[in-house]
C-alpha cells in the first residue's frame, strides 16, 4: 500500500501523539497509585490513632460490664447446680438403687411370699376416714416441702447484688 507523503506526515505525527498520550497516562497512573499508597498509609494511621482508641472505650464502658455480670450469673448458676443440685439427684438416685438392692434380698423375698399365700382379707369402706384425710394432709405438707427446697435451692444469691452494685459505683467513679 502506498501512502501519499502528506498522509504519512500524519501518520507519523498522530503515532508520536498517540506515544505522548500513553507516556502521559502512564505517569497518571503511576502519580494515581502514589497516592493510593499514601491515602492507605493515612487511613491505616487513623484507625490506629482515633478508631482503635474509640472502639477499646466503647467495649470496656459498654459491652464489659455486661460481659462481667453475665459470668459472674453464670458462675453463680454453676455453683448452685454442682452444689445444691447435683448432690440432691444423686441421693434421690441413691435411695431408688437401695430400694432396689432391698426388693431383691432373699429375706425380703421370703417375707412377700408368705404374704400372698395367706387369704386376702377384704374391708369394706364407707368413703374417706381419718386415713385418708392423714394421706393428704402429709401430701400436702411433702409439697410444701419440696416447693421450699426448690425455691431455697434458685432463690437469688444476696452476694451477686453487692457485687454488681460495688461494680457500678466502680463504673461511675472511672
């Protein structure tokens, strides 16, 4: 292909411009990470100068003092678990297996049989006596009981309180 003289003057023009035109874009892009670069640092500074700082205040002012009590709830639930708990299921576990081992005793045994072969005696009753009114008045008062023992057993622990107040007047003087 033959060029004219003219259009190659052109050509060779608009190519040494095109060459500026990318010599020039690369020193933008080049000026353009420069400034990334720097505008990371900063940002990296700031956070370690003002956002660390505020976010180190707002978790102890407000998220530890919650954290702290919850444990310490939690610790409080435990040790009454493995201390008031735990030892009362394990004696009312204890008491069925000797009830157990008790039935199944040889005396114990011989004893029931001779009950059985003796003729059943048959008592006719009338409606509730004096008996019956004893059954339920015993009923009633093992209720009570245990409805106490339970309550004793999860009622609030005095200590828990003073501790929490002794931590907000802490809070308040800081």
């Amino acid at each position: 292909m033959s060029l004219s003289r003219k259009r190659r003057k052109e050509l060779i023009r608009l190519r040494k411009s095109a060459d500026e035109l990318w010599s020039h874009q690369q020193e933008v892009l080049d000026r353009a990470n420069t400034v990334a670069r720097e505008a990371g640092h900063q940002a990296s500074v700031l956070t370690r100068e003002e956002v660390v700082p505020r976010v180190r205040e707002g978790y102890e002012h407000y998220l530890r003092p919650g954290v702290t009590a919850t444990q310490d709830l939690a610790d409080g639930v435990r040790r009454r678990v493995v201390h008031d708990v735990l030892p009362g299921i394990g004696t009312a576990i204890g008491t069925v297996m000797s009830v157990g081992d008790v039935a199944r005793d040889a005396r114990v045994r011989a004893a029931l049989t001779r009950l059985h072969l003796q003729k059943p005696v048959i008592v006719e009753s009338k409606g509730p006596g004096v008996g019956s009114y004893l059954a339920i008045g015993f009923a009633v008062v093992a209720a009570v009981g245990v409805a106490y023992a339970v309550w004793q057993t999860f009622r609030a622990d005095d200590e828990l309180w003073v501790a929490d107040d002794e931590l907000d007047a802490a809070v308040r003087e800081a």
